[in-house]
C-alpha cells in the first residue's frame, strides 16, 4: 500500500516535470525539470527495488550528463522570437514523432491484452540479503558478456571520434608545453650580468 | 532512571529511532563544522607563525572557542543582498541544493560496530551518486547570480568536478574489488586484522588518488581555482552574503568531513582499531572497535587537508586538468590492472575466504 501511494506521488512529479520542461520558457529551467524528471524515475526504480539502476541513473544522466548540459545552455543565449519561428515551421515533425512514439506504446500494450497487464501489482519483495547488483553482475559478466563488452567497445569507439572531431590544431595557437615548462632551470631563463662599476665622470 | 530510559528508547518504532538519530548526527554534524572552521584557523596560524582567533571566549575555556559561534551569529543576523538581475528562485535554492547532499551521504556511513542510519547493499553506488549531485549548487549558484565572476567559478569548478569524480570513481572500483562488497558495513568488516591488512596496504596509489580527488572534489586548496580570490573575487558564491554564504561554508567544510570520513571507512577500515588482532595491544581496551577511531581517523585526514591549504600554491587550470585526466586516472586504471593479477594469484585481501 505505502508503495504504491508512493509510486502515485513519484510518477505525478515526474509526469509534472516532464510536462514543465517541455513549456518552460527558460533553457535552463527546462534542463532543471530534466534533472528532476531523472530523479523521479530513479525513485520509481528503487521501488521495485532495482536500486543498481536508479542510482547509475541518477549517478551517469544527473551528475554527469545533465551538469554538462546545464553547462552548454547556461551559456546560450537564447533569442525566443527566433525560435518560435522555426517552431510551426516544424511542428509536423514534432507531431509525426509523438504519433509514432504513442503508436509504439499503445502497440506493446495491446499486445499483452489489457486484461493480461496487473497494473495494481507489483513484483514479489526479495529479502533483505538479496543485492541487486550482484544479481545484475552475474547476468552481465556470464550470460550476456559479449554483448556488454560490444556496447563497451561501441563506447570507446564514440568516445575517440569525439575526441578526434574535437582536436584541431589551430595555426597560431600558443600553447605550453608543460613538460619543458617543468624542466626549466634558472641557467636557461636567466644570463648572470657581471658589470663593473664605473667611475662617477 | 537510565533504566526506564532505555526501555522507553526501545519501545520506540524503528522509524522514529531512526529520526533520532538523523537529528543527532546533523547537529554534530554542524557543530563539528563550525569547530572545523576554528580549528582551521588556528592550525594555519600556528603553521604561519600567528596565534589565530585568540579574543573570543565561550564560557572562559581556551580563548578563540566563541569565534566560530560569533561569526555564525553575525551571518545570521547580516541582511542577504540578492542582485537586481539574479534568479531569484534558483538563487536561494542553491545553497540548499549544496547542502543537502553534503549531509545525506552520511546515511550509509558506518560509524560504529552497530551504528549506521542505513545499511544499504548499494551504499557506494550512492555515495557516489550523491558525491556527483554536489556539483549541482556550485553551477546554480553561479549561474543565477547573473554575475562574470560567479559564473566563471562555476565553469571552472563544474569542469573540475566531473573531472576528479571519473578518478574518484576509479579507485573505488578498486576498493570494490577488494572488498567484494557495496555494503560500507561490509566493506569495514573486511579489513579486520590490524593496520596493516588493512586496504591501504594494498590499495595504496588508489588511496593517494582517491585523497587528492577528494580535495579536489570539495574545491579546497591546492584546487580551489573555483574561488580564486585573486582572479575570480570568491568564485561561485561571490554574490552571497549573510546566511546564504553561510551555507555554502557549511556545505564545503560538511564535504570536507565527509571525504575525511570516506577515506578511513574504505582505506583505514573505519571504526576498526589499528591494532586490533596485534599480540598485547590487541587484547586491551585499545584493540577493539570504536567510534573514537573512526573519530580520529577523521581527525587526522582533516588536518591533512588544512595542511595542504597552508602548504601548497594554487594549481592553474591547465595543471588541473592535465593531473586529473592523465596523472590519476592512468593510475586507478593501472592499479586496477595490478588488481586483477593479485586477486588471481589470491594475494592480500584475496586471500580471505569471503572472497571465493
């Protein structure tokens, strides 16, 4: 019972959140509501008790994704008369994604019959020495090793593109070369001048 | 009378003893904070040459003890200028939104054989979840000021942070790897049998890692470019005055403990003693298991912090980065690495049967 009447406030807030960052105005409020719409699925996670998922949830897509997200809008700035042009200019994109989007969840409901989906129940509690990520451990790393190491590999592989789009040397760029920087000596930077001094004319 | 006491504490429902015990950990929590903040002062003076705060006295005891509780009371009752062009909302939530994970990380933190708030199974996965939601009150804050400096604090130190998380994260995997668990609790347990089996013994360069992160993590000195007093005014929280700043000081020295608690629950096994299992000293009062250990474990790394602070120059940015993405992080990778040899070869912590 308390889990449900949980589950009903958590999906409330996250349905909230959800529409909030779709009609804010401000980008960055839009990546806030973002942010809680995370935290409130991470909650929904954990109450079905797959506490690995919520937090890596919580730990890849808010402490990490998200901050560089809110890092990139904060630095905008956004002129929305431009942007609302482009908007009916688009709509029908928009609308053609919702359509199929809705289509697909209705699709995967109907085809386990309403009747079959108990939506009033939720899955039986394991005990307390049951861990998550352990269980989630064992599939990964034995049933599904390949598979986990080609998404790893497909990461890597993202990753490195990143990094080669990136990199561009540009011409004239003044940089420092840390590791001459750091092995420097006071003979190299500086000439011992000695002078005679001079007899006041 | 305790008599009754503990009867009446035991009749309690789980849910409010817990309550309790939330309560008595956060207000020690900031009483320690502001002892910090004394404690601080006065060990940078010493270290300079100076006597720190000397003038204000609590109750005739050592001279300098009010000063933490004079300031508290005069940034209460400071009047909190908020900019003309700020956001407003995101402004006063900020510090809020710093704070708070600061204090709820210590809900899985082990702080004796049988005290802990909760006994997560994935008590690490959310220290780290947590640890990477602090970065959010630092960029808010920044942002909403609508101020050049704060925001360039706020740049500087949001970069800082996702950096050092990944290294910091690294190395626990390390002590996961050698503790077989999640479990903070567990974790502790595993390192029973004097200093030395304990995981820094093994573990060392992730130690080294894990500390340096941690510093970096709360923006302190060496790593503090996210409030360079000479090129940025105060960094993120320029714009803050009165309780507001309150709370970010609170927040940063909350993390500073924080850190300090982390590194002896995973490296210096906790509420262990160090010479717990050792003939003669082991069997006395001193070997076994305590909160005051893992008091003065805390203790000493949080010297260690205010040491480096008097010590060490500001890093440049650059030099931040550079030591973060290819100093540590090559480093947890390669231990990692060492990691898996010994664990094959049922070396140190491996040797252990809860590990097969």
């Amino acid at each position: 019972m308390l889990v449900q009447i949980l589950f009903l406030i958590f999906a409330t807030l996250l349905v909230a959140a959800a529409l909030g960052l779709i009609t804010a105005r401000n980008p960055v409020y839009s990546a806030l509501f973002l942010v809680l719409c995370f935290c409130n699925s991470a909650v929904i996670w954990l109450l079905i008790e797959a506490e690995f998922l919520a937090i890596v949830l919580v730990l890849v897509y808010v402490g990490a994704v998200m901050v560089l997200f809110l890092f990139v809008v904060m630095m905008l700035d956004i002129n929305l008369a431009e942007l609302r042009r482009g908007f009916t200019r688009f709509a029908w994109l928009g609308w053609v994604t919702a359509i199929a989007v809705i289509a697909e969840i209705v699709d995967v409901v109907w085809s386990h019959g309403l009747t079959g989906l108990d939506v009033g129940r939720s899955a039986a509690p394991e005990s307390a020495s049951y861990s998550n990520t352990l269980a989630l451990g064992q599939v990964i790393y034995t049933r599904y090793a390949y598979p986990f190491e080609l998404a790893a590999m497909l990461l890597l592989v993202a990753i490195v593109a990143a990094i080669a789009l990136t990199m561009r040397r540009r011409q004239g760029l003044k940089y420092q070369d840390i590791s001459r920087q750091v092995s420097v000596r006071a003979a190299d930077r500086v000439r011992i001048v000695k002078v005679k001094a001079e007899k006041r004319t | 009378m305790p008599h009754t006491l503990a009867t009446a504490w035991a009749s309690l429902p789980g849910i409010a003893r817990t309550t309790v015990w939330i309560l008595i950990i956060t207000i020690a929590l900031i009483l320690c904070v502001a002892l910090l903040t004394l404690w601080e002062r006065k060990v940078i003076g010493w270290m300079q040459l100076r006597r720190g705060p000397n003038r204000v006295r609590l109750l005739g005891l050592f001279p300098g003890l009010g000063q933490p509780f004079a300031d508290v009371f005069k940034l209460l009752t400071k009047e909190v200028v908020i900019p003309t062009n700020a956001n407003k909302l995101i402004f006063w939530t900020a510090p809020m939104i710093a704070l708070i994970p600061a204090f709820a990380a210590w809900a899985v933190i082990p702080l004796s054989p049988d005290l802990v708030i909760s006994k997560a199974n994935a008590g690490l996965l959310y220290l780290l979840a947590l640890s990477s939601m602090g970065v959010y009150g630092v960029i808010l804050a920044g942002w909403s000021a609508n101020s050049k400096y704060a925001f360039l604090g706020a740049l500087r130190s949001a970069a800082q942070m996702v950096a050092y998380e990944i290294a910091m994260g690294f190395a626990l995997v390390g002590v996961l790897m050698a503790s077989g668990s999640m479990n903070l609790g567990i974790i502790v347990r595993n390192q029973e049998g004097g200093f030395l089996s304990q995981n820094w013994f093994w573990l060392f360069p992730l130690f080294v890692v894990y500390f340096i992160s941690g510093v970096a993590e709360t923006n302190r000195a060496p790593f503090d470019v996210a409030e360079g007093e000479s090129e940025i005014v105060a960094g993120f929280h320029v714009e803050y005055s009165g309780i507001a700043f309150a709370l970010f000081f609170l927040a940063e020295y909350a993390n500073m403990i924080l850190i300090s608690a982390l590194t002896a629950v995973f490296f210096f096994g906790g509420w262990l003693s160090p010479w717990q299992g050792w003939p003669g000293i082991g069997s006395t009062i001193l070997g076994q298991p305590s909160f005051f250990w893992l008091a003065l474990k805390i203790f000493l790394f949080l010297f260690v912090f205010l040491w480096f602070r008097a010590t060490f120059p500001r890093y440049r940015y650059d030099q931040i980065m550079r030591l973060g993405w290819k100093a540590l992080i090559p480093v947890t990778l390669v231990w990692i690495g060492v990691e898996m040899v010994l664990a094959s070869y049922h070396i140190g912590p491996w040797a252990h049967s809860w590990y097969h």
